[in-house]
C-alpha cells in the first residue's frame, strides 16, 4: 500500500527510473527551477552510484534550510511516496511561509510521471494534511498554476478553498484545513520506515 516515507535508499532503482521519466518529460534544464530540476543539474548521472545516492538521501532526510541544493530559505520536511521500493512521488512541507514561498505554499507534491491519473498526489496530500498540523499550519497554503486542472482537482479533493487572493501570476491559492486544532508542537508525527 502506498504510504509517505522518510527517504529511503531501498527505492534507488525506482528513483532513477522516475528521474528518468522526468527528463524525458523536459526537466533538468537551465530554466527548470522545479524540485526535479534542480536535484537533476546537482546531481545528474552521479545519481547511479549508491554511495552518492545514499548521500543524496541523507541529504533529503534532514529539515532542509538556507544551504539545501533545493535553495529554501525556510525549514522543509521532504518525504518521498513509495509502494514497497517503488518511488511514486515526493511531497515538501515548508515549516512557515516568506514572501518569497507565497507562490509555492507550504505543500508542494509531484507524482511521476508513469504513475500519474491514479490519484497518489490526491492520497499524497491528503496524509500530509495532519503533519502540517502538528507544525502549527492551519490553514495550509497550496497552490497551482492555473492550467493545471488535475492539481486543481486534487487540492480541492482535500478540502482547499479558492483564497480570497484568488489568481496571481497565473497561480491559484487556495487554503486548505489541516485540523490543527489545539495542537502546539512542531514535531512530525512517524511516517512509514524508510
């Protein structure tokens, strides 16, 4: 069953596969400042070696902050969705929001891409949900790019609601409820072993 992970070495194999599929799909370029493209141009073919994987890995399992090679400037969690070793996609959950993260929101998600139009990214979102609330976020700012209507669909899925900021820059946002409640602590809840 598919489940939100730290990130794991087992899934190497799988991984590359999908970076793969990722660059197939254009990704990697010099203007490509997606989470993919950046990770592609840091780390490119040398992705092959385990011993570079698994510092990779150790890499992404930390709070990412101002030196990450993915640039935030904010504390992030990362989490890879997986079956089994089989890697689906990754989530971000940044911790709080700078002017500069108001377009990307606190969740960001890719599912790829041969394993996309089977709802992971809805299932993504959705169990990211509660740990965003055990940081304290509540409402989560989520956002898509206007065309985009699979993404639409799957923020509204998970209860979003179009913000009164509506579109920007051919960005939607949209608030979602995590369910934080009373809860005050920043700590992540456990999520599948990795």
């Amino acid at each position: 069953m598919p489940q939100l992970i730290t990130p794991d070495v087992r899934v190497h194999a799988s991984f590359l596969a999908a970076m793969d599929e990722a660059r197939a799909e254009g990704h990697g370029g010099p203007d490509d400042d997606s989470t993919a493209g950046l990770s592609l141009r840091a780390y490119g073919d040398t992705w092959q070696d385990p011993a570079v994987f698994a510092r990779y890995v150790a890499r992404m399992r930390l709070t990412h902050g101002p030196r990450s090679i993915l640039q935030y400037d904010v504390e992030c969690t990362t989490l890879w969705y997986v079956d089994g070793d089989a890697y689906l996609g990754r989530l971000a959950i940044r911790h709080r929001l700078t002017e500069a993260w108001l377009r990307d929101g606190h969740i960001g998600y890719d599912v790829r891409p041969g394993a996309r139009g089977r709802g992971h990214a809805t299932a993504m979102l959705r169990a990211a949900l509660p740990l965003a609330a055990r940081l304290g976020i509540d409402p989560a700012l989520i956002t898509c790019d206007t065309d985009n209507a699979a993404s639409r669909r799957v923020i509204e899925a998970c209860g979003g609601v179009r913000d009164e900021a509506g579109e920007d820059d051919g960005v939607l946002r949209y608030r979602a409820p995590t369910g934080t409640g009373s809860h005050t602590g920043r700590t992540l809840p456990t999520v599948g072993k990795g």
